[in-house]
C-alpha cells in the first residue's frame, strides 16, 4: 500500500509552509510542497504486516540511512497525525527486523528475491541488496526510534526485534573497535576502487584508538582510513539514545552501561586521535584517521560529515574547533568543495568533479545561525534545481541542469527540512 493522497495533516503543514514563505519566498514553497509530498506518494509502502519499506528513489532497495532521513521531517506532524505517527513506527520495525538479519548491511529488499549485488565476495542473503558495513547504517534507525518516541510519544517501535537489533549494534560496535578481529570482510569485481575493500575485503590497516571502525561512508564508497570521524560521532549520540531509553523505558541497566562506556570509549578516541592540524596550523576534526598517524583533511556531502556535528547533536555550532573544521571543510582545503558560476559547496568521489550536493548545502544552512546565510542557500538550492522543483544527488556547478538522480528522496527532505529550520520548525531531540 502507498499514500493515493496526501494526508490533511500534511497537506496543512504545506499550507503553513507556503503562507510563511509569503510571496518573498514563493520559489522555496513550490519546491518544498512538491518535494514534502513526492516521497509520501512515491516511496512508502506499508506491508502487510504493519511495517514500512521505504524505496530510496529511483534504485528498487531500501537504505537503513536514507529511510530515516526521508521520513524524519513528519515527525513535526505525527505529534499529531496517528497514522503518520504509524507509518513511522512501522519504518523503525522493518529497519530493526533487517537489522537482526545482518546488522553489516546497508540496503535491503523489500522481499528475499536476490535483487541487488549478489556477486559480492561477503556474506550476501536473498534479502540484502548490498552489504557495505557503514557506522551510520546502524546510527539511522536508532535515532529514528529515538526522535519517534521524543516527538510523539509512541514506545511501540521498541519490541523484541528493537532489543535483539540494539544488542547487535552493540556488539558490532564493539568488536569493530579492533577490527582484526571481526568477522567481516567485502570484496566486488569491479573497476572502481571506492566500490570495494582492499587487503582481501579487511580494509587498510588500523590501530586501536578506542573508536569503532567502519568499511564505507555514508556515500556508499569505501573509507581510506577505517576510522570515519563524523560517523563515530554519530554513534556517540546515537550509544546516548540507547542508554537513554534502556534506562527509563526498556529498564534493563545491563544494557544501558554496555552503551554508555561504549560511547565514553569512542568519544575518548575521537578526542585523542580524530584530531589534526589543516594548512594553517588549527586543529580540526579529521574526515578519517587509522590510528597509525595518518588522517585525512576533507568533508563529504553525504551525512554524517564533520559539517553535521551540531545537526547530530555531538557538539555546538559555536564549539571553536567545530568552527575551525567548518571553515576548512567549506574551503579549497577540502578537495571536494567546489565553487562555480552558479553554486558553491560540497560534492563527494560518488559524483563527478565540481557538482556539488543540495544534500550538504542544506546541511551547511541547518548549521549556521545567520538568517541571511540560510535564505542565501535555499534560493541557491531552488535557482539550481534543474527546473524540476526537486533536489538531486548532485549537479554541477556552472551547468545546474547537468545533475545526477532524477529521483532523490533523501536530498529532497533535506532541502524541506532547512526550509523548515529557516522557520523555526525542529524535530525535538
């Protein structure tokens, strides 16, 4: 089953967007009703079983990442709207279910028909569409079960397969913060090198730094240095929700002190080795580092990035080394900021040089506490829209109607979710 209409509720909430956007703004409530309606009509489908699968776009496969990401603007209304609010709760239920059929995975069918990338050298299932190990893969869904129960209540989602799927998160976090003993490994034939891992599908070489290792970033490609920054960040959040509500909801202390010196651990590792200095001698948060002294300086449009850390909830916008990184990452210092004719900011090695993100663009908006800066990005996010009145994945810089993904839902509830920070309008955490 999928939305034939739109909701009242949202399409009240899309009335009240266009009537504050006024006629000032009148570009930005075009693109938002079109793009806060499109991922209802185009991408949910409730199961028979109560659950939700939720397409990315235009690839037949549900991501544990991007699902969150798409439905986590509604919540403002499913405050309000139960069957918003289920539709929601049944999205956490089918991530936790996948989750407890392979927490390494990061995109999955809606039913065990092989589809995918079957050819890889990993431990595939009819039910996997790809098994790239990311942090954040993990990270979605428990924030969502989180914000879900912050914004309206609803305690459903944690059942059963929410405990099993958080005692594996765990575990996988754990045994991650010494990669030499894990038992995952992933390798593709292919040509492109982003697409699969070195080293016999172990990834470079790391040493122990306190923090949990992951395979690929939240852009899909593979991580140069195996410990990602901002995705350990993420978990560091993340490792509070759950201590958070297994202490005053679910009421088991075992588990709740496994997550909170997990993520004493890891927020101790970042502090001391994710750390390093950028071309002006600052100190700034790393993209990667391997514990054996090498980092990367750099950001990626994808989120998690180090752009995101305020947004994650793992420090301030005025925190001065996250003001030092932000200056860097959006500066020629970061190989993939690009700055052309029409657009600046961040593009990713996922995407052709010089495009550039609405995804980070939105998120660059959503950090910054200048009013004038956030209305700067959204016209530039609606000015370089294609014509389309939806957000892609990337386009280019000094030719916007040269972009990739037709069909974005992610980037397109970026895009609604700065219109609505522009307003004052928050998801609660």
């Amino acid at each position: 089953m999928t939305y034939s209409k739109i909701p009242n509720s949202v399409q009240e909430f899309m009335d009240e967007i266009t009537q504050l956007c006024g006629e000032a703004h009148a570009g930005w409530a075009e693109n938002f009703n079109a793009a806060f309606a499109n991922t209802l009509t185009t991408t949910v489908k409730r199961q028979a079983d109560g659950t939700t699968f939720l397409l990315t776009g235009d690839i037949p496969a549900m991501w544990l990442r991007d699902s969150t990401a798409q439905v986590r603007p509604y919540l403002v209304i499913a405050k309000e709207d139960e069957e918003l609010r289920d539709m929601i709760c049944g999205l956490v239920q089918r991530q936790f279910f996948y989750i407890t059929l392979d927490p390494y995975a990061n995109a999955f069918n809606e039913t065990p028909n092989n589809a995918g990338h079957q050819t890889d050298h990993t431990a595939m299932s009819p039910w996997i569409w790809e098994r790239k190990y990311e942090i954040d893969s993990l990270c979605y869904p428990v924030q969502l079960a989180y914000l879900l129960f912050k914004n309206t209540g609803c305690k459903q989602q944690f059942d059963e397969n929410f405990v099993e799927g958080i005692k594996k998160i765990l575990t996988v976090f754990t045994t991650e913060q010494e990669h030499h003993h894990s038992p995952y490994a992933f390798e593709r034939d292919t040509t492109r090198l982003e697409d699969t891992l070195t080293n016999n599908g172990r990834g470079s070489e790391v040493g122990k730094t306190g923090m949990t290792w992951s395979g690929f970033r939240p852009s899909d490609d593979a991580c140069r240095y195996g410990y990602l920054v901002p995705s350990n960040m993420f978990a560091v959040v993340v490792l509070g929700y759950i201590e958070e509500i297994f202490t005053e909801v679910l009421s088991d202390s075992k588990v709740a002190k496994q997550a909170s010196d997990l993520k004493k651990e890891i927020d101790a590792g970042i502090q001391k080795y994710g750390k390093a200095e950028n071309q002006e001698g600052d100190l700034v948060y790393a993209y990667e580092v391997d514990g054996l002294g090498n980092s990367s300086i750099m950001d990626d449009s994808n989120i998690p990035n180090l752009l995101s850390a305020p947004y994650l909830g793992y420090t301030t916008v005025d925190d001065s080394t996250y003001q030092a990184t932000r200056k860097t990452v959006l500066s020629k210092e970061n190989p993939y900021f690009y700055e052309g004719k029409y657009a600046k900011g961040i593009g990713s090695s996922h995407t052709p040089e010089n495009y550039i993100w609405p995804i980070a663009l939105a998120m660059e908006g959503m950090t910054t506490k200048d009013k004038d800066e956030k209305a700067r990005i959204l016209d530039s996010l609606v000015a370089n829209d294609g014509g389309t009145h939806l957000m892609h994945e990337g386009f280019d810089v000094d030719d916007p109607t040269r972009y990739t993904r037709e069909w974005f839902s992610w980037a397109n509830m970026m895009f609604c979710e700065l219109v609505m920070d522009y307003f004052d309008i928050r998801v609660e955490r």
